[in-house]
C-alpha cells in the first residue's frame, strides 16, 4: 500500500509543485503582504498599515457597500428567476426544451467584453432600445450611465441575465431528481399544484438552492466584469464600485500591493462568513 | 366502502394501444389481484382507477358511480405505490397527517386518524422518524398509513412489496392480509408475483398484453385454468408442458401420443370439444402431479439433472427427450443429478391445449 502511495505521489509530483507554486505560495504571500507597507522601498512590517486603512476607509465602505447591496438584491431575485425558469424548463407543456435549455445557458458562454459592449449599447441614452421601449409606454428616458440607482440596477440586472440560466440548470436537475410518484402522491392528497411547490418542491430543492446560493454569494464577493466594464469603472463617480474593483484598483493602478491584500483577504473572509450563516440558515433539522 | 367495475376499459399511449377493453367487477369489500408480466398493462388500469392515468375508453365506476372525468383526489381512493412515495423531507406523523393538514381537516380528527393508523400499522413509536431513517418495511407501513388515514372506500396497491426482502415481504403479505380483514374495505392489488396474489386474493385477475385472461378465485385459476398462459403463470414451480398430438377420437375421450417420449399414449377423457386427429396439442402436467411408475395412466422415462431439496418437498428439474421436467417429490433426498427414474401422468390431473394455448376441455 505504502509503496502504491508512493508511486501515486511521484506522478502526483509535477501538479504539486505548480499548485504550490501558483496557489498555495500566492494565497501564502498575500497573506503576508497585507502586513507590509508597499509603498516604500523596501517594504516593511507594518500590520496596521493596511489593515488600519481599511477600517477607516470611505472608499473601502463605499465599495462594501455596493457590493452588499448588489448581493441583498440581485441573489435572491436571480435565484428566484431561476427558480421559475427551471419550473417552466421541467413542465411537459414545454415544446423544443432543448432550444430553451441552449437559450437560457448562452449567456455564460458569450465573452465578458463582448456581452458588456452589448448591454452598453441597448441602455445608452440616445440610442439604446431598452430606452426606446421605456419612451414608446410613455415612460422617460433612462440615463443609466450617470445616475447611481439606474447604473446599480444596470450592474444587477446585468449580472442576473449572465447567471440566471446557469443557476436554473443545476436547479433543473434537482428538480428532475425528485420522484414523480411523490406529486402522485400529494395529488391523491387533494394538495393543489401550487401547495405542491411550496411544500414539496421548494423543500426538496432546498440543498440544491443552497449550492446556488453560495456560488452566486462567492461570485459577487468577486464581482468585476460588469462595473469595470459596463459602468465604466464603478462609475458614475465611485457608485457602482465593489470591493473587486477596488482590490484591482488599489493592486494594479496604485501598485499598492499591500492594502489590495488586505482588500483580498477581507472579501474572502466575508464570502466565508456570509456561506456559513446562509449554511446554518438552511441547516437540516435534526 | 365500494365496489369497482371496469367496462370495456381502454387505454392508449398515442396511437399505441396497451389495455383493450378491460371487464372486471370488483364487489365491496373484496380483495382482488391483478398479476401478470411485466408490461401486461396491470399497473397502468390500476393508475387508471386511481385517476393518474387518462382513459382513452370505456368507463371506471367506484360506488356506482362513473369516475371517468372525476379528479383523482375526489375518487375515494388511497394508493400504496411500491417506491413508497413518501414525503423525504417530512417526519413520519407529518407525511400521514399532510394531506389532511393541507385540506383543513380537523386536528383533533387528524390526530385522532394519525393515531389510529399508527395503532393498526404498530408504528408509534416511529413518529418523529424521517423516512430515510426508516428500514424497508417500516417505510412500507406508513406508506399504508398514509393511505389509512384518508379512510378510503377503495384501497390500490401496485407492487408494495417488490422493493423488500423475502423474509419481509412474507411478513408484510400477513400484514396487508390482516389490514384487509381489520378494515373491510374493497383493496385493489398489483403484483408480477403470483405467489402473492395466490396468498392474498378472494380473486385474481390474470393479464397478458393488456388483456384480461382470466378472473377468478387463486384455486379456481389453478385447478382450472381457461388457457395455457394463466396455467403456466399460476403456480410456482410452473406447469410443464409436453407436446403432444391426437391419434384418436373416440367415446368421449381423446387418444394422445406424447410426441417427445417413444409414443407414449393416455385416454384424456374430454367433455365439450374434439380436435381433429393428428391435431398438434399440448399436455399440462403441474409438478405435483406425477406420480411413481405405474401409478397412473402413462409412464415416461426421465434423467434428473438438479434437485432441489426445500425440507418438506423437493424439485427435481429432469431431462425427458428434448423437454425439460420439473417434477415434485416428497422425500426424496436421496435423488441426485444423473440418476434415472420413471414418472407416470394421470389423464384427469393432467390439462390439454391446443396449438394456440386455448384449453380443450
């Protein structure tokens, strides 16, 4: 056995080393240099340097704020959606469910740029037709861009159209997991079909949920793409800036390697927290 | 409490017809089996008295009343189904209690029926138990709890015990026997099993192909099977068959020539038909039924191949010319594969039918 193991390891050894090489030391070093201050040469120890600035940051909380209110909103309305998308993707009704199924998962597909270039085009003032549709039911016009509300509801709207399809997916299989003859069942029961969602359905999903919930929560600790790309660098004005972008920010603008450490850590630290309350939330009873 | 009539009963999956034109009266308070092999269409009729399966023609009436159109939920009836189909997410009492929960049923008269069917089941102490902490058998039980509780005029059972050990699936057989007994009520049952629908029916209902067979008391079907099909289906081991044809007609009896052993012949007295001479037949003998050389009306030479010894009885599956015998012996410990032996059939305990499978009686 022992000699097996040994074998297993010495061809193990190659990914090893690139995975302590190209993970482990940078979670290791990061770690380490969010305890230095990095705008001077050389380095030094300071621990609260970065770690003092961040308490007293307004751009810190400015970002954690935005990225909490992006979480509140936008992962239970997208789980939500994708809730009835995977409902509606399972019904028999259902004609050409593979073109739907294509459909709903092509957005995590298409390119970032791309995909930003679009929805910078559709909600642009003049000529977008997110616009031109408000405008044609009477509604006024939009300015998505310059405005802190409309650009925060852009960035949620956004990164719920990319996700929501792939979240209905692994839905969608937990969904067909559930036995038919169990809905006979409550059928025979007199439960009404919609009864039968909220407490069959919904409670027999729930560790798939769960899965979502947390991917979706990690995800958006992350968030990048859209307010970098979209809103145009968390703009207008700092409005649309997570902590991601302020980690980049302070890392590759600012070359403040330090304090973007420290950024990391705290972002990763609250994804935890936040997956472990959400885990103890939906815990099963005993 | 209600008896059930099937008429002309069809069902069709597209253009695919896989019930045709099912009679069956149930009476009240009866228990009545539908067997047969896979596929035959049992679970499919019992589906559709259920209400989970449209019917495509032909009526369903419970209590007189014709059910077609009727939701399933408003049927008065309660289905066992055989992977359980419990709650996984709900304790045992909250999968009896749900369907009254969700109806606003009384909670005192749902406490009192969840208790009553906990009583009856012996289940009280499982209560607060999800089913994955529950063993198969226990599993069962509340699944027939939860059918208890609705205090149906009709209870339908497909295939409840087919998920279970031997052991348990023999004790829960005495289980439903009793429950039937207890309660009185009309129970409908679906089985592949015919040992099962032999121990637990007033009446048996056989199917093939989607359509009905046979329907009658388990002895009845075994002593006297209306085709070949219903006796090789009923009885464990199976009937034997032995090619045969006719050589003669004569006094109301017909000559028949066992053609796979050396021209073997017996008297088979007949009463209603007679087929023609030289017609091709075939000859039913069940295992129990041959008896020791000379014994009865013909002898045929056999080798045995595997004994099977159960205790109080044993098989021996013989060689006979090209057919294979399976022949019943009662203390017979000593016989081994190999050994040479002679079995003799009696023409009254033995069954004759045509070429198709119908019986010539």
């Amino acid at each position: 056995m022992r000699t097996q193991n040994a074998t297993a390891y010495r061809f193990l050894t190659p990914y090893l080393l690139i995975f302590a090489v190209f993970w482990i030391w940078p979670i290791i070093s990061s770690f380490l240099i969010s305890f230095q201050a990095t705008r001077t040469v050389p380095w030094r120890f300071a621990p609260a340097f970065n770690w003092g600035r961040l308490i007293g940051d307004p751009a810190f909380y400015n970002a954690l704020k935005n990225t909490l209110l992006i979480l509140v909103i936008q992962v239970p309305v997208m789980i939500a959606l994708a809730i009835v998308m995977a409902v509606l993707l399972n019904s028999p009704l259902l004609k050409a469910r593979g073109l739907y199924r294509f459909a709903f998962f092509a957005p995590v597909v298409v390119g970032e740029v791309a995909y930003s270039a679009v929805f910078r085009l559709m909600f642009s003032l003049d000529f977008g037709i997110v616009n031109k549709l408000l405008n044609s039911v009477g509604l006024p016009k939009i300015d998505w861009f310059s405005n802190v509300t409309p650009a925060m509801a852009l960035i949620m709207i956004a990164v719920t159209w990319r996700w929501a399809g792939y979240n209905a997916i692994i839905i969608l299989a937990g969904l067909q997991s559930i036995p038919e003859d169990v809905y006979e069942a409550a059928t025979l029961d007199r439960v009404s079909k919609v009864r039968q969602f909220f407490h069959i359905t919904l409670p027999l999903l729930k560790p798939v949920i769960v899965f979502c919930a947390v991917l979706s929560i990690i995800g958006t600790m992350q968030l990048f793409t859209e307010p970098f790309l979209i809103t145009e660098r968390g703009g207008p004005g700092g409005g649309t800036e997570t902590l991601g972008l302020l980690l980049y920010r302070q890392g590759f603008r600012s070359l403040n390697f330090g304090y973007a450490s420290a950024v990391a850590y705290t972002m990763a630290g609250l994804a935890i927290a936040i997956t472990l309350v959400q885990l103890w939330l939906m815990r099963e009873p005993k | 409490m209600a008896a059930v009539t099937l008429t002309n009963v069809v069902k069709r999956f597209g253009g695919f017809e896989v019930v045709h034109g099912a009679n069956i009266d149930i009476a009240d308070g009866e228990f009545v089996v539908f067997v047969g092999p896979s596929g035959c269409g049992k679970s499919t009729l019992l589906r559709m008295i259920a209400g989970l399966e449209d019917i495509s023609g032909g009526d369903i009436a419970i209590g007189g009343k014709v059910m077609n159109d009727v939701e399933a939920a408003d049927r008065g009836i309660a289905m066992v189904f055989q992977s359980y189909a419990l709650y996984p997410h709900m304790t045992v009492e909250q999968n009896l209690s749900f369907g009254l929960r969700m109806n606003g049923n009384p909670k005192a008269d749902t406490d009192r029926r969840v208790k009553r069917a906990a009583e009856i089941l012996r289940i009280d102490e499982l209560m607060q138990r999800r089913p994955k902490q529950l063993s198969g058998g226990q599993r069962q039980r509340v699944a027939i709890g939860r059918a208890i509780v609705r205090e149906p005029q009709v209870f339908l059972f497909d295939e409840p015990l087919s998920n279970l050990d031997a052991e348990l699936r023999v004790q829960m057989r005495v289980e439903i026997s009793r429950l039937h007994k207890e309660l009185g009520v009309t129970m409908i049952y679906v089985t592949h099993d015919q040992t099962e629908a032999m121990t637990l029916a007033d009446r048996i209902v056989v199917l093939k192909a989607g359509n009905v067979e046979q329907i009658g008391a388990p002895l009845d079907l075994y002593d006297d099977p209306a085709n070949r099909f219903v006796a090789g289906f009923i009885g464990s081991p199976k009937m034997n068959f032995l090619g045969a044809k006719i050589v003669d007609t004569s006094n109301s009896a017909a000559i028949i020539e066992l053609v796979n052993h050396g021209g073997a012949r017996l008297r088979k007295p007949l009463r209603e038909a007679f087929p023609a001479i030289g017609a091709e037949v075939v000859l039913g003998v069940r295992p129990e039924h041959f008896f020791e050389a000379g014994e009865g009306d013909c002898d045929i030479p056999v080798k045995a191949d595997v004994a099977e010894h159960l205790g109080s009885v044993s098989y021996v599956y013989a060689n006979a010319g090209p057919e294979e015998l399976i022949v019943e012996r009662e203390a017979s410990r000593q016989r081994a594969g190999g050994d040479h032996f002679t079995v003799s059939i009696k023409a009254e305990r033995s069954l004759l039918f045509d070429k198709v499978g119908a019986r010539i009686r």
